[in-house]
C-alpha cells in the first residue's frame, strides 16, 4: 500500500516535470518525438520513392530518396557540370546549344513525370528552362538528359513542362510575352498591347522513343501565363493556364500588374485545336530553334536547328480558349485526381477559388459569358465557380492532392500548409513550415492515384533552420507525414539550388528499369577503341584524335609523343570495363576543359589545345581500383615545326622505346 | 490547441521509449515508473535529441557465413564438368571467336604467355585449373574472388580484382576454347 503510493507521487511528480519541460522553445520543438524514426532509413537500406527536384537557378534537377532525405544524384541539364563533362566533352556540348548559340546556364524550375493513362510510367522526367526557353527530357534508365528543345516565339518559360495523361504532349507557356520572333521587335517597349504575344507551345511526345517535336503553338494576347496543368480522366483533352498581368503593364508590374480584382485561368481545349490543325487551319510560321538529342548508341549528341513552327491564333478560330475570371493574379492552377475541380491560387487573395469542370462546360454550352478579353470569352465567374475557401491564410501558390478527398494548399505570406476538404471547401489542418514555403508535392499528387503518404514542402527562405554558412544559405526542403488525420513534419533536407517544383514515385517504378553499363559491342561512337588493340593515334593535318581505352587500371595508350604546339587534339577514351559502377575519370593537365567522367562502355572526347612545351600527365580521376593512383600517363608537346615523330604505346620500357633516345 | 500539442508530444516520447527499452506493455509498476522517471529526463532534454536507435540496420551479407562448402576445383557458379560438354578436339572457329572478345574484353590485362601484366598471363592456365572452374572464374568472379583461396593468394600479388566483363555464356565458352588452342589443344 505505502509503495503504491509512493509509486504514484513519483509517477506524478515525472509527469510533471516532462510537462514543464515541454514548453515549446525553439521552432524544433515543433517536430514531435518519433518523427526521426518515420525518415529514418537504416544503412543498406533502400528509399520508398524518388524525389525529382527542381534545382533551380543551378539549372539542374536534383535527385533525392524519400523518406530519408539522401540527395542520389545531381543531373545535368541546363546548366555545364565539369563533374560529369557536361557541356565540356565534345559529345554533351550539342546538347546546350540553342538559337543564340551554346547557354552554359539556365533557371530549372518545375519538373513532370512521364504518364500513362493518368499514372506515373517510369520513363521519363521532364524540366524547363526558363530563361532562354527550353524543355529538357530526362531519360529514367540512365539518369542522363536526353533531349532538349528550344522554344520559339517564347520568353520566360514558366508554365512548363506540364504534360497530358499520356504524355501526348508537354506544354509550355509564355511567362514574358513579347513580339513574335518573325515580327520586328525593335518596337518601343510602350507599345506592349499592341506588338506583345503569349505563345503556348504544344509539344508532342513520341509514344516509344520519347522524341519531342512542336506540334503547334497558340497566339494569344500578351499576358503573363504563369502556371498550367492538365484536365485528367473527364477533363482529359482540357488544359488550364493561369494568367496574370491581364492590365498588359510593361513596367513596375509590382503594382501595375496587380490593379484588377480578377485575372484569368485560361481553358484551352487542345483536342479542338488538333482538329483545327488537322483541317489546315495552322499557319506556318518562320522561326529559328534548336532540337538537340541525346543517342546512347553513338554516346553523342546532335543539335538541329529548325526554322518552321505551325500557329493558331486563339482570336480567329472559336472554341479552342475560355477565360475563367481567378481572383488576384491566380498563380498554382492545380486539377484534382478526379478531373472535376480546378484549383486556383490568387497570390494576392484571401480565398481560393475551386472552378467545376462539368459547369464550365454547362456554361460554355450555354453561352454563359461576361464579354470577352482581347477576342477571347470570358466565362462568368460564377457559371464556373463550384465555390471558394474562405481565409484559409495568406498568399496562397500551389495545390497537391491525396487522393482522399482532400487538397493542401501551400501558402508563402504566411508560411503553412493547409488541408482542406474539396467538397465541402473546409480547412481541417495547418502546419507551418519554415519558412515561405513554395511548391508541394505528394508522391503522384498530380496522378488519378496519389500515393499520399508523405508531403514535402519547398521553401523559398531557410534563415535558421541549419548551420550558418555566410550569406548564402542553402535551400530547404521539409518532410509531412501525411498518412494521419494531422500533418506531422518529420525532417528538414537541404536541396541543391531554389526548388520549385518536385514530383515523386514510388521506387518500384523505375528502379527495375535501370542501366547499369553500356555494352561495349553496341558502342557505336566513330572514334570508339574496343579493345586496346585498337588504340592509336592518328594525326590529321593539326587535329591529333587519340584512341584510347581505360581499363583497371591503365590507359592505352598512355605516352604519347610527337604532338606539337599548334595541334588541337582529342583524346577519346573508351571504358572497356563491362561492369556496373565502374566509370573511369580523364584530366589533362593545363587542359581549358574539364575532367571526362565515362561510363562502363561509353566512349567520351576531351579536346585539348596544348599551350606550352613540355611533358603534360594525364590522369584517372576517378578512384577506380587498389592501383588507381598508378592510372596515368605522359604526353610529350614539341614546338611547332618539330620533327619529334608521333609516337604511342603502352607499356614499353625505355631500351624498347625509339623516341626515349 | 497548446494542451493538444503537448499530448502529442508526450504519447510520441512513450513510443520511442518503449522501443528503445524493448517493452511491448508495461505490466509492472516498476517498469511503468522507470519508463516515465527515464521519459521525464528524456524530455527535459529541449526536444533536440534525435534517435540513436540503430537496431534496424542488418548484418552486412557479406559477415554471414555461407553454408555451403567450397569447392576448389569446380569454383561457384553455374558450370559443371558435365554441362560444359568439352570436346577431345579443338574448335578452331570457337577459339577464333574468342580471340576476337578476348581483344575486346581481356587483353587489356592479360598476356598470352606466361608473364603477369595487370592480371596472369594465360598460357598454362588451362592445365592449372579445370575448365569449369575458369567458365565460372570469368563469368562470375566476384564470390569467387572472395572466396577461392588461389585467387585470394592471386590477389596479394595483383592487387586488383578482375572485374566481371559481363561475359555471355558463349562469349566464355569461345574463351575457354581460345585459352586451349593457347595450351597447344589441336
């Protein structure tokens, strides 16, 4: 009897004690005790999905494990990556070449995974570019870019890469308008609605190989089209492209580019487009952009440049575009896994508004307009309207969907999630992030079938949140758990860039499909050695190709003499290994150029101009085996007019050597 | 709203409490008061600590012992003397095609006498070792490497470990016959 009481007086005075001390003190007091065990993924274990980041103003996009938070890999795609060679081995550099010629940067800002009938298939992730219009293909087998494509008649590519339920095509939207690319552009900056356009590109995608093609663009008024996404299942055949900027303001668009109560959320309907093409309604118009592809067969890339693009003009065909009025310059335009409702966020509102698909159809039909903006109906608003959350909190950008019924808003002005039911338009939690949160994203959240288990949030601010590193900070992103009736955040990851947008699968997706090696008997590079014995080096006039193979651990070959100032060679260097996980680095020293990195059967140039006399190593920069530091070589530069013979080998000593005397 | 938060907190804490002692019900007072006395330090901490808990992380494979034996002369994989099916007499076309990977594949590494470049020259090699041994050696060397006391012995000498060339089984039988006709097999 005494022990009992003695037990409860502890057990109460425990209590208590774990009560004082919960007071919240710091921001980290938000996350609650096993949040570490719902992120943590033991060593050698795997991740349940892949995290396809934005990176930003990297110009790459960035891949993460989820729940974990384990940055996987960095790929390259806009932006030049010595690390890997990108944009600095003759075979990658085609593939940032654009009308202005080679851009080593660009803003990579939202990313879309391939789909097949509404569901995330694995094949392929997409990207934009946002500064000089451009959308990137993204091979899931390699990892690797595999095709970019420029835009024409564009700037300021934002509502891009958002595709259709089965990838028919990816759009991309105008974010600058500006005048067409065959107009006179030298026009004064003032004459912004008379000689500015929005294009909207539609490009199509090929079922098996993925190959992109601009199947047509649409000419509207000149507006900013901020974000898009695709009707699905009923909606199929429908895209919605925020609009704001609908004042036309070429200056101070801070204010003047917010004085309407309402912009739009454009509705196109692409199928009526393709019927319009099909009936030769199309115009050719002459414009100059590159297409560059991405062969695994050669290990090359080819850049196209073309110079033909077909145009509809939304003012004289009927039915391809409606505007519905969106409170406040609208920028996430986000559509529910059912298809029927069509989100949309007012920057600068204290509702966000949910339009019907079926009612917007109904007043379509029924000619329910308010008028029409530039020779494009406007639908009234409230024909559309299914109805609007009110104050659900400030400065609502982005929505993602869980498939339950339920939609999570993310609000930047002040720093929270907020879900909310769709049908009855009520809030039923909040979380805060830290800070002015972003984009969202649930693995599939744009599919028929969201896997909701986790959210992740893209913050735009870090401030405190890890170790202070000078001015620069990195960017953040933070982990819900979403799989309760509450949010629960469980981790915080920094990420590479500013990301925008991200999207994630379920791992068993596209795991199954991966590469491990290139088989070096399908290597069809014209300067491929498959085999040491076929390395050499050949001089043609001042251009001295090296044929070289690397292999652990050794190159072949790997002294070279007789190469003179004055000569440009290239060293092209085939890893012979046919096992995975073993890629082979080359560096020169003094080289204007970075390293090669090359896959297992892969065949990779590096162009060198020698700049002085001298003896110059060459190196693998990859550690490759227990002899990795012995794989390196020699290559001897003689003064131009030298009669030092082109000589090579491997392996020789110096009594069998000629030139060694 | 703060009440709520707080609970959270608390049932979160037993949660990871009761699994890092390994309880699944608290039947006993006495653990139900250590349990909470060790829960009121663990929370008085200010809620920065993360799990130590490592107890999910598995034995590495490679630490387990196997449990079948060894056998050194046939080595681990696939062949056997009787699905290899080797001929009295030499295929002259087969060894033909096994020079030609061989070019490809191997001879970056290793000579065709008897002198080691980064790997042992190969002639003699077919009267050292059986030839479903050197079928399963280039076709799957890893677990051999790890495990045949010669190649480990080969290893200390080398210093580098033959990589798996993704050889196809014809591929290594047109080897095999090229690594004959180097022993002088008519």
């Amino acid at each position: 009897m005494k022990s009992r009481i003695t037990t409860t007086v502890i057990a109460g005075l425990a209590l208590v004690s774990m009560m004082e001390s919960c007071k919240p003190k710091s921001t980290s007091n938000a996350v609650s005790g096993d949040a570490s065990t719902k992120a943590y993924v033991a060593p050698g274990k795997h991740d349940e999905y892949y995290n396809f980041v934005s990176g930003g103003f990297s110009g790459q996009m960035s891949v993460y494990g989820l729940p974990s938070g384990r940055l996987l890999r960095v790929i390259p795609v806009f932006a030049v990556d010595p690390e890997k060679g990108w944009g600095y081995s003759e075979e990658s550099k085609p593939m940032l070449n654009t009308s202005h010629g080679m851009v080593p940067w660009d803003d990579l800002h939202h990313v879309q995974l391939s789909k097949t009938e509404g569901e995330i298939d694995g094949r392929w992730v997409f990207g934009n570019a946002n500064n000089t219009p451009r959308v990137a293909r993204i091979d899931l087998k390699t990892f690797r870019t595999a095709e970019i494509i420029e835009l024409p008649n564009s700037a300021g590519n934002h509502s891009s890469p958002f595709i259709t339920e089965n990838t028919e095509y990816v759009v991309a939207g105008t974010r600058f308008s500006v005048p067409s690319d065959n107009a006179n552009g030298d026009v004064p900056i003032s004459s912004y609605k008379e000689n500015f356009k929005g294009y909207l590109s539609f490009i199509s995608v090929n079922k098996e190989s993925g190959e992109m093609d601009i199947a047509f663009q649409i000419e509207c008024p000149g507006v900013n089209f901020d974000l898009s996404r695709a009707g699905k299942q009923k909606s199929h055949g429908w895209f919605f492209f925020s609009c704001y900027n609908t004042e036309q303001a070429n200056t101070l668009l801070e204010v003047n580019a917010s004085q309407r109560d309402k912009d739009f959320i454009m509705a196109v309907n692409w199928k009526k487009a393709e019927e319009y093409i099909k009936a030769g309604k199309g115009k050719k118009t002459a414009v100059k952009y590159a297409h560059n592809v991405y062969s695994d067969e050669t290990h090359s890339a080819t850049s196209t440049i073309k110079t033909e693009v077909l145009v509809l003009d939304s003012k004289e065909l009927a039915d391809i575009c409606y505007m519905m009025p969106c409170p406040k310059s609208p920028h996430g335009c986000d559509v529910d896994p059912t298809g029927e409702y069509i989100v949309g966020s007012g920057k600068l509102a204290a509702l966000i508004p949910v339009f019907s698909f079926d009612k917007m159809i109904k007043a379509i039909a029924n000619k329910e307009f308010d008028g029409d903006y530039l020779g494009i109906p406007i639908i009234k608003y409230e024909s559309a309207l299914y109805g609007e959350v009110k104050k659900p909190g400030l400065g609502p950008l982005h929505t993602e969907f869980d498939g339950k019924g339920n939609a999570y808003t993310s609000f930047f002005v002040s720093s929270e999630v907020v879900k909310w039911n769709i049908k009855d338009l009520k809030v039923v939690d909040r979380v805060p992030t830290y800070y002015s949160v972003g984009h969202l994203c649930i693995p599939g959240g744009d599919t028929r079938t969201p896997s909701a288990k986790y959210l992740i949030a893209y913050n735009k601010i870090t401030k405190d949140r890890y170790l202070p590193t000078g001015p620069e900070l990195a960017q953040s992103a933070q982990l819900y758990d979403i799989s309760g009736d509450k949010m629960q955040m469980i981790l915080d990851f920094p990420t590479i860039g500013e990301p925008h947008y991200a999207q994630a699968s379920p791992a068993a997706i596209i795991e199954k499909n991966q590469l491990k090696l290139f088989k070096i008997d399908e290597n069809k590079h014209p300067y491929a050695a498959k085999g040491e014995g076929e390395a050499k080096v050949v001089r043609e006039g001042n251009k001295v190709h090296v044929y070289m193979t690397s292999v652990r651990s050794h190159f072949a070959p790997d002294n070279i003499e007789g190469i003179k100032i004055g000569d440009e060679v290239y060293f092209h260097v085939t890893n012979l290994e046919q096992d995975w996980d073993v890629p082979h680095g080359f560096a020169v020293k003094g080289a204007n150029n970075a390293e090669l990195l090359i896959m297992p059967g892969e065949t990779q140039t590096l162009k060198w101009v020698p700049d002085r006399v001298g003896i110059v190593p060459i190196y693998c920069t990859d550690f490759c085996s227990a002899l990795h530091q012995e794989m390196q070589g020699y290559v001897r530069v003689s003064p131009a007019g030298s009669n030092v013979p082109l000589s090579f080998h491997v392996g020789k000593t110096a009594e069998e050597t000629p030139a060694s005397k | 709203m703060y009440i709520y938060k707080l609970n959270r907190t608390f049932e979160s804490e037993i949660n990871v409490q009761s699994h890092l002692i390994k309880i699944k019900s608290m039947k006993t007072k006495k653990i139900l008061l250590t349990t909470l006395v060790t829960l009121a330090l663990w929370s008085c901490g200010g809620g920065d600590k993360t799990s130590s808990d490592q107890s999910n992380a598995e034995t590495p494979k490679s630490m387990v012992p196997e449990p079948e034996a060894y056998d050194p002369k046939r080595g681990e994989g696939k062949w056997t003397a009787e699905n290899l099916n080797l001929g009295a007499t030499l295929d002259a076309g087969m060894a033909s095609e096994g020079e030609k990977i061989s070019g490809v594949k191997c001879t970056s590494c290793h000579k065709m006498t008897e002198e080691r470049l980064v790997g042992p020259g190969w002639q003699g090699v077919t009267t050292k070792r059986t030839p479903e041994w050197l079928m399963n050696f280039i076709t799957n060397p890893d677990p051999m490497i790890d495990k045949d006391p010669e190649v480990q012995a080969m290893l200390e000498l080398c210093l580098v470990r033959m990589p798996n060339q993704n050889l196809a089984d014809q591929e290594a039988r047109n080897i095999l016959e090229y690594m004959r006709k180097i022993d002088g097999v008519k």
